[in-house]
C-alpha cells in the first residue's frame, strides 16, 4: 500500500511538471529593457521594439497603489499596410531574469492579438481579478497578472507567409503607464530632542498622543495608506511642547513626515538698574532687549553691577514663566 502511495505521488508530481512545462513557451529574440528612474516610477515610460524582439516591461510603481498597466501601440505605416501579418504576445513569469544579452527566455502567455488595421491601439492589463476595466473598440483587456509575474514580456511575430520587408523593418513604439488606485501613503517618524528616532516601544510614546486631523493616531513606522488630500497632525503632552504640521498625500506616493519631541522652554524676564550686567550659565545675556528662555533644570544667575555681584540658583520648571529682578536698597544704621 505504502509502495503504491509513493507511486501515485511520482505520478502526480511528474504530470504537474508537464503541465508546467506546457505553459510556459520559449519565445527567441534580442531583450530590450526598458529602462525606468526612480524619481519617475508612477510616470509613463516607452520602448520601442520591432519584429522577434522581447521588449521587457517593468511594474515600476508600488503594486500597493496600482490597479493595472495601461499599454499604447503605436502602428507605423509599414505594419499598417498588412495587418494581420504580425501578433503580439504578451508573457508573463519570465525565466531566467531577463538581461540584454539573452537572446531567448521561458514564460507564460497571458495575451495575444493579431497587429489591427490602426494608427494605435491599448491593451490593459490589470493586477487584481477584481477590476473594473472594460474593453472597447481600440481598448483590449487582458487576464490578470499579479505584481509578483513581473515583469512581462512584449514581442511581436510573424503569423503569415510573405511578410513583406516595411512590416519586417517597422518600428512599434510603446507607451507603458500604471494605472493609480485613489490612494497614496504617509510615514511618520518621532524624532527625541536630541533628533534621534523614537521606536515605537520606547517609553516616552506614553508621554504624548498624536491626533490625526483631530482623531487618535497610534504611532507606527508603517506607512499608513490614504486617500490623496491634506491631512493636519499634531502631537499632545504635558511633558514636551505642542507640535502641529500640516501635509499632504499624493497618490501613489508616501509622504515622509517627521515631528520632534521639543523640551519646553520657560520664558525668564529679568530687570536690573541700567548698566547691570547678567550672566546666566556663565554665559553674558543681553537681557534689555526683549525675554530671555531657558530649558527646564537647574540654571545660575548672576548680576554684576561695578565691583558688586551677587548671584543665585535658578530651577526652571517646565512650561512656568519667572520674573527675576536685581534691586538696590540704602541701608542707614545709626551709632
């Protein structure tokens, strides 16, 4: 019983691997990598390609903000004058990793078309099964790819006899844009006075709250998916000082935000006799001129007055204001 078992997965196992290999196609050509910056990853890109060659096609954008990809043909006039000469396929899953200089890979077919009698043409292909693309007259829609059979393959083959040397020798241009879910993403990061980074599990998350446009917002470094908008948030303590900052969300893109824990300042005015000298800290301060602030903690004051100087010992606490002034008495003793 055990000896038939094992054969029956044999079996199984060797006609999944045929299946397999009936799926995948090899399709022979010189590879085009279309290539993409990363400052542009949610723009359109195009490549050209022509008869038995592979243009690569990358996803480029965040998957988490794509619904589809949206491919524009454009015919030239030598493939125009025959149509039906040419078929365009489209892989995906290819293997091995494509490089320029591979002149053949494996993969699946997931569309084919013979080349229409039109100046241009567009093919969709969407992520998700769940779509709500719909083909039209010059619109074709194919069977959804997830992100992870990226990237696909674009080749272009000869399906009838005589192909004549203009539609050998033309040119397709493609234009290749994601098509943007309605949503975009912010990340925010807590920097500690100091500006280093606050973790998530770091004890003074408990010394303040963050409100996102006037709700609760549990600190994360996740990103946080959003709708496109302005958002306005702000970080609530009874330790560190109030911060508040508008910003806003682009679709299919994260937004970097950064608030910084900020110790509070106490407001200190000071009032002496003219031409008084104070020193705070061991540092000379101009104090005539407007408030003086100083961070919570234990601070020295010093006044000097000619040859005459007292000093004292200052506790700031936080978020208290002081009034320190230096005052002159005549002292009158009689004998």
């Amino acid at each position: 019983m055990r000896r038939f078992s094992t054969l029956a997965f044999a079996v199984y196992l060797l006609t999944a691997l045929v299946a397999d290999a009936q799926n995948a196609e090899q399709i022979r050509g010189s590879v085009i990598i279309a290539e993409q910056s990363d400052d542009a990853r949610n723009e359109p890109y195009h490549v050209e390609i022509g008869m038995e060659e592979i243009a690569v096609l990358r996803l480029g954008s965040d998957p988490r903000f794509v619904q589809g990809v949206r491919l524009e043909f454009h015919v030239p006039r030598g493939a125009r004058l025959h149509p039906g000469a040419l078929g365009l396929y489209l892989y995906r899953n290819l293997s091995p990793r494509p490089e320029p200089r591979l002149m053949s890979l494996r993969a699946d077919r997931v569309f084919f078309l013979p080349i229409p009698n039109a100046a241009r043409f567009f093919v969709t292909v969407p992520l998700q099964t769940d779509h709500d693309f719909r083909g039209t007259a010059d619109t074709y829609v194919t069977s959804p790819v997830p992100a992870d059979a990226f990237p696909m393959a674009v080749t272009l083959l000869p399906i009838s006899k005589g192909i004549t040397n203009e539609t050998a020798s033309a040119r397709f241009s493609i234009r290749v844009e994601p098509v943007l879910l309605n949503l975009g993403a912010f990340q925010l990061v807590i920097l500690d006075p100091e500006g280093q980074p606050v973790a998530p599990q770091a004890q003074s998350v408990d010394e303040f709250t963050l409100r996102l446009n006037g709700d609760t917002l549990v600190y994360s470094e996740e990103q946080q998916l959003m709708p496109p908008g302005l958002y306005r948030i702000g970080l609530e303590s009874e330790r560190y000082e109030h911060e508040q900052l508008t910003f806003g969300v682009e679709r299919g893109r994260v937004a970097q935000i950064a608030l910084r824990l900020r110790e509070p300042r106490s407001s200190i005015r000071f009032e002496a006799p003219a031409g008084a000298e104070l020193f705070v800290n061991g540092e000379s301060v101009a104090y005539e001129e407007n408030e003086f602030t100083l961070p919570p903690g234990e601070h020295s004051v010093l006044f000097r007055l000619g040859n005459y100087s007292i000093s004292r010992r200052l506790v700031v606490e936080p978020k208290k204001n002081y009034d320190i002034s230096l005052g002159l008495d005549i002292l009158i003793e009689e004998n």
